[in-house]
C-alpha cells in the first residue's frame, strides 16, 4: 500500500472543528511575536526543549499529531483536521521540531514496519513530545543512493555490531534516536543487503559533529559510529530487507518536503521573504525606480506561491482518489524546490545592495546569506533531480536509467574515486 | 492520465465523457483542418448538436431554460473549454456563453428571449470590447454611445472581437454621460460593418467591428449603465480569461500526451527517445506544469463559483497557465524535431491556439502587473 | 586535421581591403530595398535564378568565394577576407542561397574528400553560379542519428543503384546535384557501412516533394528514390567510409550554423525582428504602459546579440590558434539556437495582439507566425540537444551516451516502432 | 582549458602566469580562509609584494613611474582581475587602481605624488561613491562640498566604500556649485568617520564613510568640477563595472572547472556523475554561459580599450556576466548536492564574491535598461 489512509469528513463537521482548534489555541498556545519571532530551531536544549514541551501542550489539548490512530496516542483524524490545525497555527508558536522527520517520517515507517512492541514503546513517546527522532540514512559517500550505505552491521549473537558514519541528520545532538540504514550482507546487490535499525542517540561509541552551513548555522550533524551495539530487536522489518523499509521512508520524506504529509503539525516559516507579503513590504520599501521590475516579480512570485498550493492539494487528493501514483508527491516536491529559490533570488533582488554590504546590525544581510544558500531547497530531503527521475520513470513510466550497480554484488560496484 | 478535476460527481465525469466522444467522432484534427476553410469554422449544424449537449446553456439561468450540470455552472463550463482545447475545437464556445451569461444575469426579458435560440446553438453572440491598442480592460474604452431621438448612437472601433464574422448581435461596450453601459446589437444593424480579421488561430474567428453612428433604441442597453456595467464587463473579462486557461490547460495536457507517445515509439541511436535523462527530465518538468496548470484552472474556477477571490484567483491562472502551456508545446516541437514545425504536423494548431488565449485578454505580464497592484504595489 | 586554414593578415591590408570592396560593391551590386527587400529564398526558378545571376558578379569582381583556392576559382584569401565582405554586403542583395550548403558544407567536403577530377568538375561552378548543390542526408526515421540512415545503394557493376528517402535538403527542386550518405554494408555496425555519393538531382528516378513549414512556405524537400544508378565515379572518398565523410560535413554544417564558417558569403537575414534596433523600433510603436518590460527585453536582446557576435569571434579565434578543439563550434551554435528563439518570443510579446489577430494584409501578424516556428532555430542543422552531447562529450570529455547499436550489425539495430 | 584572451602576447601570458602562480603559492583557499579574520583582509606586506608584480602600476603613466604591460593598461588589468577571481583573492585591487587611474589622468601633481605610495603598494585607495539608496548614476549623489574659507567642507554618507576599512586616502564625490566635483581626502582627516560594514563577500572590505563638515582645501581638489568631473565618474565607474565582470568571469570558470573535476569523480549508482545526460547537458550550458561570459569581458576590454562605444559594451558584459555567473555557481551548488552548502566547502566563497560583484555598480536589470535607453528607448 502506497498512499495514505483518508476519511472523507463533511463540511460542517470541518467548520465546527476549525473554531474548537481557534478557541484552544487563543487559550493554550503562546501567539507567534511577529517582531521578533520565535524560531524552532533556535533553541537547542536538549532535555528541556520549548519544542518539547509545546508538544506536550498540543498532546493534552488532544491537537497533536491527530492523523495518528487513537492507540498510539492520536485522534484517528483526517488530514483535513490536521490542515485545520496547521492553518490556525500560523499565528502561533509550535514544535515544528518534531514535524520533521519524527512524525511524518519516522513515524509512518514504524506504524507500517514497527513491531506492536515497537508502536507501542515508541510512538506515544513523540506525541507527548518526550522523544525527539532523526534519520541515519545520507552517507558522506552516497549523495542520492541512499542503497548505496557503506555502514555495516555486523551480527554478533543477538546483537548488531555498527561501525560506519551518516550525515545530514537534523539536529541529532538534540534528539533520542534514529532510525539507522546499515549493510548487513556485501555478497547480494545492493538493495538487498540492507537492514533498518532503531539507534539510541547517546550512546558511547556515537560520536555526533555537527556540520557548519554557509550562513553558520548548524543545523545537521554528521555521526561517526565506532562498534555500536544494537539488540537485534531494534531491527525495522526483516533483516536484510532494510530498503524496502528505506523506500517507504523516503516516500514519506518526499511527501513531507512536498508538504503532502498529513503528519506534520504546522508550517515552518522562513527567517526572511517567506510569503509573497513579505516581498510586498520589501518593495514598498525600496521600490523606487525598479517598480516595474519588481511588479512583475511580486505578481510572479504570488503566482508560484498560489498555484503552489493548489498544485499540492491537488495531489494530496489525487493520491488520496488513486487518480495519481504515489510517488506524485515529487511533482509538489519539485515545484516547491524551483519557487522557493525563485523567491530568495528575487527577495535578495528586491533588497538590492542592503543584501550585499550592510550596516553591522541590520538585518537585511539576511536576504543575501539566504539567496547564496538558496539551492538547499533543490537538494534536502530528495535533489531535484531525483524528483525528475522519479516523475519521468514512475508517472511518465520512461525507461529507467542504466545502473552499473543493479544486478552487481555490492563489494563489486565501482565507488567515488 | 489526462490531468482533470479529481473532484468530479457522476453526473460531471458523464458530462465530460460525452463531450469527449462527440469531440472525438465529430471533430478529429483531419475535421479541424477541413474546417478551417469554413468562414464560420464550423458548421451551423455540428454547433446546433454542440448546444444539444448542454455547451450553450450551463450559464443560463433555469428560469430561461438553460442549467448546470453540477449547480456550479462555471466548474461545468471549464470541462467543456478544457475538452475543447484537448481537440483544438473550433466554434463560437467562449463568447457566445460570456454574452449569454450576462444576459442571464442583466438582459431584459426582450433580450433574454435571445436565449432561446442560445441554447438551440441558432444564434451566436460576440461581444465588441477590445479597441485598437487597448489593453483589455474597461478603462480603454472610447467608443461612445450619444443621446439620440429616444435612443443612442453607437460608434467606435473595436478589435479581436471573437465570432464577430458569425456573430448574429454582438454585446457592445460603450461609454455614456451615466459611465460604461452595453449594448445588444443585432450585427446587421445599419452602420456596423464587420470585417474579417486574420489569426494565428486557425481555428476560430475574429473580427475588427467598426460601429458609425448605429442608432438604437433605450431597449438595446443590457443592464444598468455605471457600476453596475463595470461589475458585468468585470466578470466577463474574468470569464473569458478563465475558459482561456481552462482550454490551454487541456490542450497542452494533450500535446504533452502525444508527444510522451512520440518518444517512446521513436528510437535514435538505437534507443527510445524516452530513455534520454536529459529529454526524461525536461518531461518531468513539462509534466509538472501540466498538473499545476490544471490545479491553477481549477482553483480559479472554484474560487469563481464560490465568489471569493476570483479576480485573483483568475490572474494566477492566467499567469501561470498562459506561459507555461506555449513554454510545453514549444518543448514539444523541440522534441519531435523537424517534423515539429511542419505544416502537416499537428502541434502547431494547438500552438496556434494556445498562443491566441495567452495573449488576448492580458498577457501573463499584464496580469502579474495586476497581481501586484492586488497586495497594494 | 578537424580545422580550416587561416593565414595571418596586417591590419592595414585589410583596411585597404574593405575600402576596395565597398568602391565594388556600390558599382557592382543592387543595394537592398529597405522597405521591401527581395529575400533569397523568395527566387524559385530554377535555371534563371537571381542568385546564379548574383553569384555570377561576385564571380566577376574577384569577391565570390574568396576563401577558396585560386585554382578552383577562388582568391586563396583569409575569414577576415571574407568577413569584411559579409559586412559591407549587409546593405546589398547577395546569392545566399550559395552559402548553404553548396559553399559552406558541400565545398569543404568536396576539397578534403573529392578526387582532382570531382574538384576541378565541381568547385568552380558552384563560384561561378552555375551550379547549386544540396545535402541528401537526413532520413525520415533518423531524427539526429545521421549513421542509422536506411537508403541503400547497391553495387552493380560499376555503377550504385539507390533506393529509399531523404528529407531536409533545402531547396532541392532548383538545385543541381546533391551529397548523399546511403547504406553501403548492412552486415557491420552503423559507421562502418556507409559511403558519400555526388547525385544529379534531376534524375527520372528521383521523386522530390516540397514539404509545407508552419508558415505554409516550401524551404525543405524530402526525395524519393527508385533505383536510381550511380556511376562509382561519383563515390565521395572510400566505399564504406562515408561515416568518414559524413563528420566532417557536419562539423561544416555545426560550423555554417553556428556562423563560424569562412565559406559563407553574406549574412541571412530575417523576415521581422532581426536586429534588436529592428525591436527597439517596435518597442517604440507599441511601447506604452509596458515600456518597463520593454526596457528589460530591449536590454536583454541587444546583450544577447552583442555577445553572440563577441562568443563566435572568439570560437573562430580559439580553433585558429588551438585553444579550442574544433568541437567549439557547437559553442555557437547552442548560443544562436537560445537567443534567436528568445529574441523571436520577445518580438511577438513586443507585438502585443497585432501579431495574434490582424487586420488582412497587415504585416503584424508574421511576428506571431515567427514566435511558432521559433523552435527551427534549435532543430535547424543539428538540434541544440546535438549540440550540447557534443560540448560534454567531445569538449568537456565527458562519457558518452550509451548506444544500443555502437557495436551492433546494422541489420539488427532496433529502430522506430 | 580555461577561458582566458587568446590573443595574449607572451609579456601578458608572462604576466598572468606569474600572477596566477604568484595567488597559488601565496593566497592558496586555506590562506584566504585565513585572512578572512584580518580587519584588512589582507597583510600589508603581501599587497606590496603584489604592487611589485604590478597589480598596481598598470593605470599609472610611465611618466609618474607606472606602466602596462602591452600598452593597453585596461585589458592587463583585466587579466590581473580574472586571475584574482579564479583565487577569490582579497585586496584592495579593484578601488586603488580606479582612483590610481583618475589620479594619473586629473590629478594635481601633489595628488600625483601619492602614487608612488601606491605603486609601492604602501599607499591604498577608495572611492567614496554611493549613497545610501543610491542607483550607482552620478546623478544620485547628494554628498556637498560647500565653500569654507578658501577651500571647502564636505558633508555627506556614503556606503559600500570597498577599502574604505584600510584605506589611506579617499575620492570623495560630492556636489558643488560648479557641478559634480571629487576630492583627495586623507581618511584621518578631521570629521571622517569610517565604519566597517559587514558583506557578503568574505574577503574583501566595506565601509560606510560619514563626512560631517570636512575641511579641505581648493588644493583637495581632483580635476575641474563640472564636465570634467562627470566624465572621470562616468570612467570610474565603467572600470569598476568591467573589473567586476572579469572577476565573476574568472571566478565561475574556476567553479565550473572543479565542479566538472567533482563529476567525473563523484559516484552514484555505480556511476560518475559526469555520465548523466541530464548533468552533461546542464555542464554543457554552463560551458557555453563561460566561454560567453569571457568573450564578453574581453569584448568589453577591447572596447575599452580602443575608446570605442565602451559605455555600451561594458553594460552588456554587467548584463551578461552578472546573471550567467551565479547562475552557474548556483547550478554548481546543485551539483556537489549537500557538501556545496557547507561553510566547509568552498563554493560559497566564489558564490559569496560573486554575488556582490553582480550587484553593486548596477544589477544586470539596471544594465539593461541603461542598454535600452542608449537604444532610444
């Protein structure tokens, strides 16, 4: 099964749901400071993160993570629901921490792989939002392979022996676990010498490095394993048949990046020209002579930002109907990738020298650190080109391109220099 | 998978089917292309058995005999525009229904009796709005209409003006002393000439009307001159823009179809064209302005039919939609090749086409100038 | 050797050069009607044609060819020869038809390739104007892949008897003879079985079918051939070599395109917006309310021009001195293929509605029939797709694509459905 | 292959030899990474050891103890400045030879004895140019030097003064009632206040420069106020415009040359990245966006050069170079996937350079619009 499980909800229903979410919030979340905003990602304590406890608010509301089933600490909602929730939660301050990869990715993977034990152990635990989870899955030699995994997991008894590294893992020291992409057979092509582990974060032989981005900040960490061991009963699905795991797992990454996930709880919103208004504001501000220009780029930009949700809701439907393989989710991911750096260029545009060279202080260095890192959004959570890869071969069905690695034992296949 | 509504009743996806088949028996390309020798490009008869259908009569209120399909008549018009673009279909669709819908909404019981014919597909309605040089919105227009015994006195230029050859009244707009008013004129009132203009389009018909002194009665005036005109010729302008991108929307998802078929079917280097990465992406993105297109036509008309927000709503369709449906079929030219640009080829009727709806009534530009102008710059 | 010979010049030669030839040409050659030039390609007689005549007085002043060896009737002189020609004819009628490929593509090949007895035969009536040559090349089924062409020519006795289709040649029905690659060998791999013929093109067993552009005129033709006999004589290079043959006429063809051959004679020039002044003027006319887009388009052509002329300068240069690989010349080519169509888009954007719907007889309306068939520009003498394999592969070293039929018998290459 | 002027003589090839071998073994990446802490932005000592090379002479007059190397002074420049690009070299390269060259041409000869210092490498230079808002023109400047005893007082603010941090001396340009007029100021002249500003470029130096009732002399003076005035501006300004130019076209060459190196070397799915037809083509692009950019540059150096439509030529080079440049990068970022958004990584060091270049002096859009009003429109 490749989509998603949907409800249909009458309207009305929906309406009464939309002012029980506004009441609650009003009364149980801290309203976003629209001066100075606070940002999820700001914070970085560990144990007593604001994300941490803003999911714990939502979870005794009864607002959190609402598409997950009763049982395991959600309502058994609908997507439209949790649209709802988002929607309102724009005025609000929310854990978006654990929207990404922790509900939306991790989360389904375990719900369809997951022992009982395993749900049971673990999924309430995000919801309440007392454990924070991450993917080990890039490696520093893989770019988009992610079959291509040179970790290995040893078996020792009944246990796996982990030595190897990841990367591009989202704030990893501030999390509790991971799900972990390892090879456990070198004689089988790739894809089926694979094995999905559940890792405890901090643990002796982990060593985390956090990676420095261009504007410095340090969002994803890089993590060095050194004879890590993991019971066998924190193995995800079959041993060696981790990459059927894995493809649901990136499934679910696509679906999310393209904001065609019903798990995610709010929007996460940019430290600069995120809506189309913000761009408004900027040219109202240094407008001037350019306005011709910069009509034509607002009434762009408002186009892309437009059609860009009609296009995901779109798809969100056609997948729910079946009129559109799952794997559509990457035509919203696209999309999402080209507008996105469509927009920082034109906000750095728009901010015109004040972006380049600017007084110590200000703010508006923040357009071009933001334009100069601009393809982030073409290349996290699935590159662009991966996304036409896929729209051609699994919508379009056009011959797959030719893999030296296909049939190949992996300990054969040709590497990075 | 032909990008359509997902959010289709029964009674809709019936609807569409049929316009499908009876586009599909009647009016395959080798017909279009025989037809583009008719002066009306298209016979009165296949336009009578068009109306049967129900093309005519969606934006026509019951009370006067006409009714949607789903209660949301301009949903229902946008299947019938996007059927139409998927087969490049000539006739009168677009006006004749703009005029139609604002003689539902603002004729006189004398004007509206008009509808009957309307909807019997006999009588073809143009509207006389663009002037030479104007840019498509109420604020360019000059032709006036004077005061004269009892009545008015119509004269003015007017350009593009869809069906105009075939048209039998045409929806006149016009400026009076009591601001913009319209007009229903029967076009061989005397003093209206109508001539013929040449298109890119192929298919269907255009033509500069020049009105000198055409002497009307008080009956002609279509509603009530002032706002309430600005509001008519307002929705009439969006209503044509959304059937233009609703037709661009299909007939670039068609011309995407075709040639996806083109690249399987046809091997260079002793491979399909479809297993070229660099053409594979290029089809990834053309298949990514398909389904956004439709999802902009959609929204567009969803926001028509609920009333909220549709001017905007409108421009974002036009554009996006305007740019990138000429952007995929000229993608699709390059991929077929010489073949592409020759007359015997098909591509270039829906080009033809698609290039016409992108232009008339604001080009993507014009209506990003407006979207700006919308958040207050 | 993959370049063309150039020799050095003084500078002060050259200037006496351009004064000797504007003295000529403003006795010599019918200045242009700037209000309704005669376009080259309007002539269709076929003996008595304008450009025989044209091509005849060049041949007559000593300007006709003049790249060529003095003794096929060339002057043995440089491009920059050549190139000062071009420039002051740009205000007379000049024989473009003889540019292409008769000068440029057909007369190099023929040098390189031809016997002394086909040179002295050929060469000398193409600079005279008696004789137009075209290319029999591309096949109906062969799209870019000019090896996997399906006319066969068998041996008999001493003559070839040739049977099949071609399609492309430009201008065929009033020309004189033509280059044509048929199938030799169909037992070895595509490049191996072919071989170059001269045709007369007025043959009883040749059926030639003007094809019908967009814009309904008749510039292409596509032959049909019914065992048309050949005598081996007329075999251009080695039977079975034609592959040989064959890339060297379309590196002249890339070069021709790309207006980076010393051959061609004059400079083509367009039905509507060639020059960006010829925009400037329509920006003027039709400016109003739009003079800010305008302004962007206007800048943004005349960038495109100046450096498009500036690129092909320093390609020719770069091969001359080997700083370039002759490859580059696909350099220009992709060049000119992107500006012309977009030069031709912002034509028809300038136009406004007047290129969509026109009054009869108005001229508003070939804006909008130049804006459809823009796409010429990049298919036209080997497709910008062509062009951009070359540059990565050929340029950039790049691995090439992988061929089903690289080492295939010919007759069991998979071909279109 | 890098792109450089195939038309070098071997003094010139000599030239840039030495300055690329001289950037290789003295301001290698991790060096430049290095200086980025320097207030400066570079060591004193090592911008003389490049004044020795001549960095710095090329725009003076032999007859002040300058000199080219080829006798056409801006096209070595140029060379200097592509090689500089290649290293994203710092230094006070591009300001000091702009004003050096205003110096030679319409200094006094007091003002002219400064160059020594300059050629020396001991002596740096900055133009005070831009206000706050400023489009880059003459015309915007609002910076006055009123009449005060016998010389003038200069008040204004000016910002993105490259060098203005280290600078020595500045060029000051400011409104008199004679017309547009520049002065020589020492930047420890009483009431200059010099802030650094932050950038986004890394390795170079900006400033924000208040002057507040600056006292000169007539002798600060550079040129006659007026015409001559606005002709040296217009110089400077086309000089800073071209050297920019040359640096982006230097400096996304050698993105696109270790990008290219990381294709052929980077395996996914069992194969290089070089083997993708989808990447092939898009490396295809940006070869031709390289060889264009450094075709254009030269072109505009030519130009230049022969004082001959160089107003035009250079605009095209800041319209073409500005936006293909980081573009390619951009695409280059695209192609190292996550590692090219790395502080760690050094693309964002070009990418950062770049885009500064790009901006200031004018947008490419300025650019084209400064074309299309040299076109009449």
């Amino acid at each position: 099964m490749d989509d998603f499980v949907y409800a249909e909800t009458d309207p009305a229903e929906l309406d009464r749901y939309r002012e029980e979410v506004e009441t609650w919030m009003n009364e149980n979340m801290p309203r976003r400071d629209p001066v100075n905003p606070w940002h999820p990602t700001q914070d970085d304590d560990l144990r007593s993160s604001r994300n941490r406890e803003l999911q714990r608010r939502l979870y005794d509301g009864g607002y959190a993570a609402v598409c997950y089933p009763k049982e395991y600490g959600g309502q058994s909602l609908t997507a439209a629901h949790q649209k709802i929730i988002d929607d309102v939660s724009m005025d609000f301050d929310m854990p978006i921490l654990f929207s990404v990869p922790t509900l939306s990715i991790c989360g389904p993977v375990i719900l369809e792989f997951g022992t009982e034990e395993q749900r049971q152990r673990y999924i309430p635990a995000w919801i309440r939002g007392e454990e924070l989870w991450v993917q080990f899955i890039s490696e520093p030699s893989g770019g988009s392979d992610m079959a291509g995994a040179l970790t290995r997991a040893d078996r020792d008894g009944d246990e796996f022996i982990i030595n190897g590294s990841k990367i591009w893992s989202t704030f990893a020291q501030r999390s509790d676990y991971a799900l972990m992409l390892a090879r456990t057979n070198w004689e089988v092509p790739k894809h089926r010498g694979l094995t999905m582990f559940i890792v405890p974060i901090h643990h002796p032989g982990i060593e985390i490095h956090p990676i420095q981005m261009v504007d410095r900040t340090e969002e994803f960490c890089q993590e060095f394993f050194n004879d890590v061991a993991i019971p066998a009963a924190n193995v995800v699905g079959k041993v060696n048949d981790g990459w059927t795991v894995a493809s649901r797992l990136l499934f679910h990454e696509r679906a999310a990046v393209g904001n065609a996930s019903p798990y995610t709880q709010g929007r996460h919103r940019n430290r600069t020209a995120d809506g189309v208004e913000d761009l408004a504001a900027i040219a109202q501000v240094h407008g001037g002579a350019d306005m011709g220009r910069h009509r034509q780029r607002l009434g762009y930009m408002e186009t892309l930002s437009r059609v860009e949700e009609l296009l995901s809701d779109r798809v969100v439907k056609g997948i729910e109907g079946g009129f559109l393989p799952a794997p559509a989710g990457s035509l919203v991911r696209l999309f999402h990738g080209l507008s996105r750096t469509e927009r920082q260029t034109v906000a750095m545009e728009m901010q015109g020298d004040r972006a380049l060279v600017w007084n110590q202080g200000e703010s508006s260095g923040a357009f071009g650190l933001e334009y100069i890192q601009r393809q982030q959004a073409c290349i996290g959570g699935g590159t662009t080109e991966m996304a036409r890869n896929i729209i051609s071969e699994r919508i379009l069905g056009m011959p797959r391109e030719p893999a030296a690695d296909r049939d190949l034992p992996f300990n054969q296949v040709p590497r990075s220099g | 998978m032909a990008p359509v509504r997902f959010d289709l009743s029964d009674d809709q996806e019936f609807f569409r089917e049929t316009a499908r088949r009876f586009i599909e028996a009647e009016v395959p390309i080798s017909v279009v292309r025989e037809w583009h020798e008719l002066p009306d490009g298209c016979p009165e008869s296949w336009w009578q058995a068009a109306a049967e259908l129900g093309w005519t009569s969606l934006m026509v209120p019951e009370s006067l005999g006409g009714g949607s399909i789903s209660g949301r008549p301009i949903v229902d018009l946008t299947i019938v525009a996007d059927e139409m673009g998927r087969g490049v279909t000539p006739g009168p669709f677009m006006p004749t229904n703009v005029v139609a819908d604002t003689l539902g909404r603002s004729g006189s019981p004398d004007q509206q009796a008009l509808l009957e014919g309307v909807l019997a597909g006999e009588v073809v309605l143009a509207w006389a709005f663009c002037e030479p040089g104007g840019d498509w919105t109420a604020s360019h227009i000059t032709a006036a209409a004077v005061p004269s015994n009892g009545g008015y006195a119509l004269t003015g230029t007017k350009v593009a003006v869809e069906a105009g050859p075939q048209a039998h009244h045409l929806l006149v707009t016009a400026r009076t002393a009591e601001g913009l008013a319209q007009f229903l004129v029967p076009s061989d009132a005397p003093g209206v000439t109508i001539a013929p203009q040449e298109s890119l389009d192929l298919g269907r018909r255009f033509a500069e009307v020049r009105l000198v002194g055409v002497a009307v009665g008080p009956e002609a005036l279509v509603g009530a001159p002032g706002a309430a005109t600005e509001a008519d010729v307002a929705r009439q302008c969006l209503l044509m823009q959304l059937l233009q991108c609703a037709d661009n929307a299909g007939s670039s998802a068609k011309v995407l179809e075709f040639t996806i078929e083109y690249a399987f079917d046809r091997y260079s280097f002793g491979r399909p064209l479809a297993s070229y990465q660099a053409l594979k992406h290029r089809f990834a993105d053309m298949k990514l302005w398909s389904e956004a297109s439709q999802a902009a036509v959609d929204g567009a008309a969803d926001a028509f039919a609920d009333g909220q927000d549709e001017a905007r709503m409108v421009s974002v369709a036009k554009s996006y939609v305007g740019d990138r449906s000429v952007e995929l079929m000229q993608d699709c030219v390059q991929m077929h090749g010489g073949i592409g640009v020759t007359y015997e080829h098909d591509l270039h009727l829906y080009l033809r086409r698609a290039t016409v709806n992108r232009g008339l009534f604001g080009t993507p530009g014009d209506h990003r100038v407006t979207l700006s102008k919308m958040m207050g710059y």
